[in-house]
C-alpha cells in the first residue's frame, strides 16, 4: 500500500475531511499567479490596487483594475481535473468542506463525475453549502464578483467591468455606495468571522488536505498546525516542500492533475 492509498483509506473511513487549497490547484487550468515568473505584478504596479488606493481613488482603481482583470481572466479557463476530483468527492460525501486561497472561483465552477448542470448546488456566497454537503469557503473572496461597501449586494463582476468600461468610475450601487471587487485586496483585513471560520473547519477535521498550498503566508501556515493540533490526520500534495510537511502524515511532492484524480479512484472504487 503506498502512502495515496493510506489516505484515500482513511478518507473512505468518512471522518470530516477538509480541503485546503491555493494557487498549485489552478495552475494547470492556465490561471496567472501574482508573485514570482511571469506573474501578473511583473507587468502591473501592485500599489495600484492596495485598499489605500481604492479608498481614496476609486475611479481611477476601477480603471486600473479593469486592465488587471483583463490581462488575468481575458482568455477565460476552466476547472482542471484536481477541482473536478474534489467536487466528485464533495457530492459522494468524503469532502466536507473545502476552504480555498484562491479568488478565481474555480470550486464553484468545478463539476462532480455525473452533473451537468453548472448552476446547481454552490451559491454566490463564501462558505455556503453544495447540496448541503460541501462547504465552500473563499477566503480571500471571488474576482468574479463586487460587492457594495455600503450595503453588502453583491454583483457578477463582468456587469461592473462593463460598466466600467462604459466610463461609470466608480461603479456604484443603486444605494449610493460604491462596489469594490468581492477580494481581499492588498492592505485590507481578512474578515474575522472567515477566519475564525476556517479554524474552526480545521479544527474539527479528521483528515486536513492542503493541495497546492506553499503554506507560507497566514493564514494558510497556520491551519494545517491547527488541525494536526487537535489530533486531524495532515495530508498535503504541492509540488515544493512546505513548512508543514514534518507535521504531515503524508506528503506527496506530485501534480494536484495525477494526485487527485487518483485519490478520487481510490476512494471511490
Ligand atoms: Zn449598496
């Protein structure tokens, strides 16, 4: 028995299985990073798109943010065969919850084997239920919504680039407040409750998935030790080491593309 069959073993035991994940999940669907080689803040001035900025120039942010947007999501992707494993694993009911660094809604988008129907199941909220089954929980928001800072309504991001680009600087809700896409944005705060949300689920987990996470910056250093803290078995998939991986009952230095389906086969089968 290798060490992705011990996991997908326990995971078959059907404890609380929370999925950790960040970038290393989309990089194969063709999602640009920020940081590092040929990440987007090689060709775009990321002080331009601090909470600084947008707080006190938010015309000129949306402007900004229109060219960044572009530039990252332009080409469309789609989820990879790793999003469409753990979605298969949600609706199976092995995955509990899946908590996720990444803004590009991928998860939401992502189809278990068998469905169809894009629409059914998630909702366009953070840490909503997929059949009542999966939580999702965005913890740093979706790229493809705003939301109102005044009021809380929260909009297809696509309906306020368009009007942005129709020149309404800044996009503004029909209660007067001003939308700001649905992200952490550099220079704000993680909402509490989120967090305090996501350390709960990793708490309470048995077996805590980090995939495609360098879990290096917080909170995502943080929540494997939380889990493993309280007695979760630690699995972790990502391509380089982490700081994590002592922690780790298992750790495979492998594609999320082979690694996950596999899992999906082993528990399934
Ligand atoms: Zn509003």
């Amino acid at each position: 028995m290798d060490d992705l069959e011990r996991l997908a073993d326990e995971v078959e035991r059907n404890g609380t299985v929370v999925a950790f994940t960040g970038a290393g999940i989309s990089a194969p669907s063709g999602v640009p990073t920020f940081r590092g080689e040929g990440g987007v803040w090689e060709r775009f001035d990321e002080g331009q798109f601090t909470y600084g900025r947008f707080r006190r120039d938010p015309a000129g942010f949306w402007e900004d943010r229109l060219e960044l947007h572009e530039a990252m999501f332009g080409d469309g992707y789609e989820p990879n065969v790793a999003h469409d494993a753990l979605a298969t694993l949600g609706a199976a009911g092995y995955v509990d919850a899946i908590i996720t660094q990444n803004t590009d809604g991928l998860h939401e988008r992502a189809l278990p084997a068998n469905e169809t129907n894009a629409d059914e199941g998630w909702q366009n909220e953070s840490g909503t239920d997929r059949d009542d089954e999966t939580t999702l929980l965005e913890l740093h928001g979706n790229a493809h919504r705003a939301v109102c800072t005044a009021c809380g309504r929260r909009i297809d991001a696509e309906e306020a680039f368009d009007r942005v680009a129709d020149g309404e600087l800044p996009p503004t809700c029909d209660c007067g407040g001003t939308y700001k896409p649905d992200v952490v944005l550099f220079g704000e705060q993680l909402s509490g409750a989120t967090l305090q949300r996501a350390r709960t689920l990793a708490r309470e987990s048995d077996i805590f998935l980090a995939i495609g996470s360098s879990l290096v910056v917080e909170p995502a250093a943080s929540l494997p030790r939380a889990a493993s803290s309280t007695g979760a078995t630690l699995g972790i998939v990502n391509l380089e080491s982490t700081p994590c991986d002592d922690a780790a009952a298992v750790v495979r230095r492998e594609d999320v593309t082979t690694a996950l389906p596999r899992l999906q086969t082993l528990v399934l089968e």
